[in-house]
C-alpha cells in the first residue's frame, strides 16, 4: 500500500523548488544584464578599453575587501538560521540575525572608510593609476550595503524565502544596468566626454544599484515583521547562546569560503599592481592603462 504524503510537506517542498527556480532564471538575467552594460561601457566613445582599464583597476582592490566583508555571509547565516528555524527556534534564529546585522554593518562601514580614505594612496601609489581614485571614492559606499544586504540574503535563505534574495539580485542588475547607461551619459556631456568621470560614473551606478538592492530586502523584512514576530511569539525549543560564541560559528562557517575566493582576488589585483606599472617602461601610460582593459575585460 503506498503512503500518502502530507500535503504540508508537498506544499513546503513546491515552494522550495519554486525559489530555486526563481533563483536560477535570476542568475540568467543578471548575466545577460551584465553583457548589456559591458558591451555599451566597451563600446561607447570616450570610455572603451581606457575606461575599462580604470574601472577594472578600482573594481579589483572594491572586490578584495567586499570578499573579506560579505563572502560567505549569507551562506553561514543560512545555516545558522535554518538549524534553529527546523526545531522552532524562531526566537533564536531571529537573535542570529540582529547580531550577524549589527557586526556586519560594523565590518561594512569599517572597509567602506578604508576604501574612501586609501583611495588616493592606492590610485597613485599601488595602481600608479591616478584616474582610479574617483571609482575607488565611489565604489566605497557598496561594500557597507553589500556586507548588510548578505546578512539579509542569508536570513531569508534560512526561512527558505529563497525568492527575495532571487528578486532582490535581480533588481539590483536591473537598476546597475539602467544606471550606468543614464549616468555615464550625463556625465559624458557634464564633462565633455572624460573618461576619467565617465569611468566614476559607472562605479558610482555599482553604488547606487547595491544600495536599491538593500533597499528591496529592507522593505521586504518590514512587510514580514508582522509574520517573524508571530513566530517568534510561538517559538519553542529556545536556546540561549552568547554573542560571541554566535559570531564565532558564522566566522567558522564563511571564513573558509571567503578563503577561496580571496585567492581568486589576490591573482587579480597582482595583475591590477603589476600590469600597468610594466607597460609604461614601454608605452605611453593611457595606452598601459587601455592594455589593462583589454585584459580586465576578458579575465
């Protein structure tokens, strides 16, 4: 005689499929949104590979610090989140939350300064790209909102509200592919066409695009506030664990993937230290920085 499933757990695993799905078609959209803005940045006069090159350049080091600050955050927290949500610990999972927000948004601020105030050293000292600084000052806000939206991210992937993060990545494409058309444009004819600002321009659409990104979680959470507190009014099985011991397991859990990934970055900001600085032995330094574009474009 074959069992019958609950309805509940068919209705439950329906929508754990739905979010991955959702997730999956996100994936493709941003992909395919990122080709747009590529190919319009590489293409438009004034910007091409020079354009490419001092983005590139800032991009890298903006990449280095948002893997220290957010990589392997919303993975960890999921973890965390989804353990204490399967034993109806919502009270605990929801703790989990605040203090992952609060740390990260002191992690986030913390490599947002140090990105804001290192830009000129780093621009002319270890790029020797002076035209970096402005993206570098411009990219500096993302990795703030970048650090607290992957705490958010992993909250809701641990309630198994794959869906938000899936939407919230998506509009956050959307707005960074909307953004870095209609602000290099305008800054195009602001500054008669320089590529130094054009390249600051479309830096600062990455910024603006993140914080949409949060914008989207932030109102998301409030519309749920209602919900996560009714479940935390019926919490049972609640745990108490120190502050401490909870930063310390969400540490354990990402650190070993954002090991990974620094190594990845590291590769490419000895490119971004050592590419230009080679190549005007031998050229001209616009032609060094357009070189580096070339090769940050297909690397």
């Amino acid at each position: 005689m074959i069992k019958e499933i609950p309805k509940g757990k068919v209705h439950k695993k329906e929508t754990f499929m739905q979010g991955v799905i959702t997730l999956i078609f996100s994936q493709i959209a941003i992909k395919l949104l990122g080709l747009i803005y590529t190919l319009y940045l590489t293409n438009r006069e004034g910007f091409g590979d020079k354009g490419n090159g001092i983005v590139a350049a800032g991009y890298q080091i903006y990449a280095m610090l948002l893997t220290i600050s957010s990589i392997g955050v919303p993975n960890a927290i999921s973890k965390l989140v989804s353990e204490r949500v399967a034993v109806g610990d919502h009270k605990g999972a929801h703790r989990i939350f605040k203090i992952a927000f609060a740390t990260f948004s002191v992690i986030g601020i913390i490599g947002s300064l140090m990105l804001f105030f290192g830009a000129k050293l780093i621009a002319n000292q270890w790029l020797q790209i002076p035209e970096a600084e402005m993206t570098l000052v411009a990219l500096s806000p993302a990795i703030f909102f970048v650090a607290i939206s992957s705490v958010m991210r992993g909250y809701f992937n641990g309630r198994q509200n794959i869906k938000a993060t899936a939407r919230s990545q998506s509009l956050e494409q959307v707005f960074k592919t909307c953004l870095t058309i209609i602000v290099v444009e305008i800054i195009a004819i602001i500054s008669n066409v320089s590529t130094e600002w054009m390249a600051g321009g479309a830096t600062l659409a990455t910024t603006l695009a993140t914080m949409a990104g949060f914008g989207y979680l932030y109102l998301y959470y409030q519309t749920r506030k209602r919900e996560i507190a009714l479940e935390i009014n019926s919490t049972v099985n609640y745990q108490y664990e120190r502050v401490k011991n909870i930063i310390k397991r969400i540490l354990l859990v990402s650190i070993p993937i954002a090991l990974t990934a620094i190594m990845s970055s590291i590769n490419k900001n000895i490119d971004s230290f050592t590419v230009v600085r080679s190549l005007k032995q031998f050229m001209s330094e616009d032609m060094a920085i357009s070189q580096y574009g070339i090769l940050g474009r297909k690397s």
